[in-house]
C-alpha cells in the first residue's frame, strides 16, 4: 500500500499491503503486479522470500542492505524464494554510470539482459528529457549495449530461463539505520496498537457475520488503509519532519476511536440481557488461553470465540504470596524474587520450577557490604549520551556516557489477593520515571508499566540522549533470538541494535529468558545482558521527536519453553481480551477448535466472497501436524494463497480437517460454512 518498514510491520500487516494495493493496481490498470518494490527500505528479514511467495509475488527490487552482489535467488528457511534485484536508485543515464554496472554484472553472470533503473526524484521518479537525449546518444554508439526502455516485469521475466544460474542467499538482509527502531516512539505505539485492534476487529466481525451477517467490511478495510500509511518507512522510522506526524497522528487517532467503536458496536451484538452481574469474554486469538480480566480475574476463554462468566462465581486468586516486608522478598509457586529497597532494582530472581537463577546474582563487594554490582542487575534503566552526530534520527553514535539511574526517590508497595505491586519513582535530570514492578500470585512471569516525562533533549552540543532498560541474565553461552514477521530469528549479537517485533530474548538449552513488550521494536543484546531501547531523542529532521509523557510496557518471562509459546504468550501481552456487560446466548461459542504445533494468525472474512480466512504459520522449523475440528462442518474447505486465491480444495473426514505443515510454512484456508 506504502513503500512499509518490513522489521516492523506485522507478517500479517505486510499481506494487507500486498492484498490491497493488488486490487487498487487490478481495478484501475488491470494488470497483476509480480514485483515487490522496496528501494529505500531500511532492511528486509529473512521471511520475506516466503511471506511473498505465499502471496504469489514472484520477484524483489530493493537498495539498501545487499550482499554485494546485484541478482540473487533470496530464499528463505521453507524453501520458498524470489529473484532479487539489488541497485541504486536516483539513478541517470550516462555511460560512466551505466557501463560499470554493466560490465561487472555480465562478468559476474553472463547474462544478456541488465536492468537499470533511473528517473528524477527521490523513488526513482520519472525521466527526465537529458536522460532520453543521452540514450539515443548512446544508441548511436557500436561499442555499447543496445538500450531499450522497457519494464521491469519484462526484465525479470526474461531471468526465468536463467534461474538456475543466479547464487542463492538464504539469510535476512538487515540493518541499516538502527536508531529508526526506537526514534519517535508515539508513531510505534500506534502501530502496534492499529494491528493489535485491527486484527482483534476481523476475527471479532467473523464471527458476528456467522450470527447475523452484517459486518462493517468497508469501515475495518478503511482502517486499515490507515495503519498501513502510517508503516511508510520514512514515518514509522521516525526519520520525517515534525509536520508529518502531525498529520500521522490524526490517522491514528481516527483508527483508536473508530475502531474502538466498531468494536463496542459488535461486542454489544453478542449479548442478550444486560444488568446480570456477568460479562462476555471475547478472545481475538486462536487458542484457548488464560486472561486476566476485571484487574484480578483468571478466566479461560475459547480460541477465537466468546464465553460468558458469572463474576461473583470466578475466582479471583488460588495461591497466597509470601512477602517479608524488611528484604522486599517475593515468592509465588514459580518463583522468588528480591527487589532493592531503596534502587527498586532486582537483585535476585530465581526460577522454583527449575531450579535456576534467572538473572545473575548480585555480588556483594567484601570491603563494603553495603555496596554490590548493581550494574548487572535487572529492570536497570540507563541513559545513554551520543556525541553529536549527523542523521541522528537515523543512526546511534558514538556513546560518550552512561548515567544509571541507580537512585529511587520513593518505593512504596501495595498487596491485594491477586498480586503485589511495586511504586517507584526515579527522577533523572528534567525528567521523571514512574514504574509500577507488578508480581502476580498465580502467573509465572513479572510486568513493568512505566509513565515516563521525558525531557532530555538532543542537540549538536550535549548530543543524543536514549534510554534503555537491562536485564543481565545468569545464561552462560545464551543464543539470541528474535520475533520476525511470521517467525523468529537467531542473530549474533556483536553490541548492536537489532529489530524484532513482540520479543527477543535468549536461551540455553532449552532455557529461555525472554523480554516481551507492548510498543518497542529496538533491542540490544550483548553478552548476557538483554536490553530493550525505550526512548531516543534526536534532532534531525525532527528537533523533538520523543519528548513529552510516555507508557511503557513490558514483561520479563523464562523458564524451559519454545519459541511457538513465547510468541503466542507475546501475543496475548499485546491483544487483550474484548468484554462487554451482559451474557450472551449460547454462553460458549467458537467455531472450531485448533490443534496442533503451529501459529494461528488470523481468523477473518475473505474479501469479496462469503467465506473465512484461516491462517497458519509453523515457526519451530519442525514438520507439524494441524487439526481443526469444527463445531458446524464446513460446506467446503480450500488451500488458499496469502492473498486469498483459491488453489484447491480439501477433504474433510466428518467435522475435522487434517493438515501437515512443513517447516516454516505459511499455510492459508478458505473456508465456507
């Protein structure tokens, strides 16, 4: 739809691109585009061969992140893959722009067909009447290539007999500009939160048209329209000027108000009778999961389907805390947990279930008890200063200081039957942290929630300021491990900035700790020190791009898991359920039931057509078997591709569907009740 950030737009998000910008190119030039344009995109992750594949896009042209050479196979880990084409764009026609390129090209392939793209403007652009002089020009030389102005379909098409000769990149072709993950953290925090909502409205409204039959189709395709402008590259990376986002902002808002409607209008559809004492629970996701609702509720809700619940009958908490006020000293069923008393910091967690230290344990220093290695603690927040430096919105710099924020001005703490919470309240130069530590009785992880006032400006004197939050581990020789659209990613972790989307973290064996959040997409892992980037305040093109009042969330979780489970646990951090007063009728409804190792990822209307759309993705890189068992059996069942075309249809043994999935497959169904 827009020229997106692929490290940061959802897999799912990245198919609404290519399913709506497919019908816009279709309806008005009647063509079926095969390419997919990325010349300034800051990065491609290795799934993207396979997200396109699936969407039966056939060939890429990008810029930026290549592996030095122009023409490649790009395949990723399911064995799909595209033809690459990697060039400079803003290019012009002369002879010594062109004949180099050429000649090493033909060297490298010989090949008879090089494509070279030109045009005035920042895209490429259109032609200018000096580049079509120069051509004919050139035309008239014997010693050069026949030129011809023509398209890329026809270049790529022409490779097609040559495929088995280009080289074969199976790997992502990441980074550039690593300070664009964290820079203007507001236009992040709404993107997150437009696909959470969105995605949460198709599933919601699927399952209202199998009630009634009357969805808001075009309104949520609206909307869409919207969070997918606002994933242009140069917007969601925060490298625009100021007055852009004021117009992103507004596009924003319209999705939180017209989409929280829309979903308050079909939520209020769901139930019968009013004034009950109950609630209706609507779960957007597509496996039965735990979720806390009213503030201290654990409920079991049906994947991708409703159930009603009597509140005076649920029970509010199973397991008491043990607290010793003098240590601040927790401890649940999963784990103990010590906070510093006067820093707020975690100076011990340590894993029940597994017999393990989480984070490395603090050392006290023999010659003053009193002090300890507070630096390699948990939820330690430091700032840190890079010199000035250009294109700072874009890079991080070199970073000339770090201030900790060791000292806590009050820490204060309150117990209820379902969880204890940690005040603390840190002041760092003109700004203001106030973090809520929250440690449930009965769940196996630990939730940070932070208001910051954030005042710390970046400037061509003091430089960039950026503030990140560490948890240095107790893994030894951990792996580092990233969600991706549509998977997850091992990376070595050289001191780098690296993107992912949900969560990153690290394991050993088959131990995991992982850092979940709600909003960021910038992390730093080195050695044994998992941190996540909160806030950077650059100061070009933007002068202020994350000052002002912020909330932050995220959430520390480990234990002996995979990466399926954390990404379905990061998944519900960030798609809470959906309630309503009342009761509903049937009190239970979901239309099927999924089982199986593998990653649903949406449950909607398909466009155009009275049918739904289920989709699957195996991200454990292991063959897998999928059943779906249906509540109502389907009139028919198809395999269908990313953009909704039918392929084939598919037999149903009674009410169940049997699939096998093949390592890192995306898998599409359409079916039709």
């Amino acid at each position: 739809w827009v020229e997106c950030d692929l490290n940061m737009a959802d897999g799912e998000s990245i198919l609404r691109h290519i399913i709506y910008s497919n019908r816009y190119i279709s309806d008005r030039f009647w063509v079926r585009p095969e390419i997919f344009w990325s010349p300034d995109t800051f990065g491609h992750p290795e799934t993207t061969p396979s997200i396109l594949a699936s969407a039966g896009i056939k060939y890429y042209y990008f810029m930026r992140c290549g592996k030095g050479m122009p023409l490649f196979r790009w395949k990723s880990r399911d064995g799909n893959e595209v033809i690459a084409f990697n060039s400079v764009y803003n290019n012009t026609i002369r002879p010594e722009t062109i004949m180099p390129l050429f000649i090493d090209y033909y060297h490298r392939y010989n090949l008879p067909d090089f494509l070279f793209v030109y045009g005035v403007g920042d895209h490429g652009g259109g032609p200018a009447e000096a580049d079509i002089r120069r051509k004919k020009k050139m035309e008239e030389k014997p010693a050069f290539p026949a030129l011809k102005f023509s398209t890329t379909h026809r270049y790529f098409r022409a490779l097609e007999k040559h495929r088995n000769k280009l080289p074969v990149v199976s790997d992502e072709l990441n980074t550039i500009f690593e300070g664009c993950y964290t820079t203007h953290s507001d236009i992040k925090k709404a993107n997150r939160e437009g696909e959470s909502l969105l995605l949460s409205m198709e599933t919601l409204s699927a399952i209202k048209q199998m009630k009634d039959g009357e969805i808001p189709e075009e309104a949520i395709e609206k909307l869409w329209q919207k969070v997918l402008f606002n994933q242009f590259h140069d917007i969601i990376d925060g490298s625009a000027i100021h007055s852009s986002y004021e117009y992103s902002d507004k596009l924003a808002e319209e999705v939180r108000e017209k989409g929280k409607l829309l979903i308050k209008e079909m939520m209020e559809k769901l139930v019968s009778h009013k004034g009950t004492g109950e609630v209706t629970v609507f779960n957007p996701l597509g496996w039965k999961r735990k979720s806390i609702i009213e503030g201290n509720c654990i409920v079991d809700i049906p994947g991708y389907g409703y159930k009603t619940f009597n509140m005076k009958d649920t029970d509010k908490t199973s397991v008491e805390v043990i607290n010793t006020e003098k240590n601040y000293e927790y401890e649940n069923e999963f784990y103990k947990a010590v906070i510093e008393s006067t820093k707020g910091l975690i100076k011990k967690l340590y894993d029940k279930r597994n017999s393990c230290d989480v984070l490395s344990p603090f050392l006290s220093i023999p010659e003053d008890p009193s002090s300890w290695w507070a630096e390699k603690s948990g939820n330690l927040l430091s700032v840190f200063w890079e010199e000035p430096h250009p294109m700072s919105a874009w890079i991080i710099g070199n970073v000339y200081r770090i201030d900790n924020l060791l000292k806590a001005d009050y820490i204060k703490k309150e117990n209820d039957a379902f969880k204890t919470t940690l005040y603390i309240k840190r002041v760092y130069r003109n700004s203001e942290v106030l973090q809520k530590i929250i440690l449930y009785n009965d769940l196996p992880f630990i939730d940070f929630e932070n208001e910051i006032n954030w005042n710390e400006e970046g400037n061509n004197k003091e430089g960039v300021p950026m503030l990140r939050v560490n948890f240095h581990t107790a893994l030894k020789n951990p792996e580092t491990y990233f969600e991706v659209p549509f998977g997850v990613i091992k990376r070595d972790t050289p001191g780098k900035e690296y993107p992912a989307l949900r969560w990153a973290g690290q394991k050993e064996g088959k131990y995991w700790v992982v850092l979940m959040n709600k909003e960021k997409y910038g992390y730093h892992i080195y050695g044994n020190n998992l941190a996540m980037t909160l806030l950077r305040n650059p100061y070009e093109p933007d002068a202020l791009p994350d000052k002002g009042k912020h909330y932050i969330s995220y959430r520390l979780f480990f234990g002996k898991t995979d990466p399926l489970e954390i990404t379905k646990l990061a998944m519900e951090y960030n798609i809470p359920p959906l309630i309503i007063s009342g009761k509903s009728e049937p009190e239970e409804f979901y239309p099927f039931t999924i089982r199986g190792e593998v990653l649903p990822t949406c449950f909607k209307k398909a466009m155009d057509r009275n049918s739904y759309i289920l989709r699957f993705v195996e991200v454990k890189g292991k063959r897998e078997s999928v059943k779906v068992e249906f509540v109502r059996k389907p009139e028919k069942v198809y395999i269908a591709n990313s953009v909704e075309k039918r392929e084939k249809q598919v037999k149903l043994k009674g009410k169940e569907l049997k699939l096998n999935l093949s390592p890192f497959q995306i898998l599409t169904l359409d079916i039709q009740f």
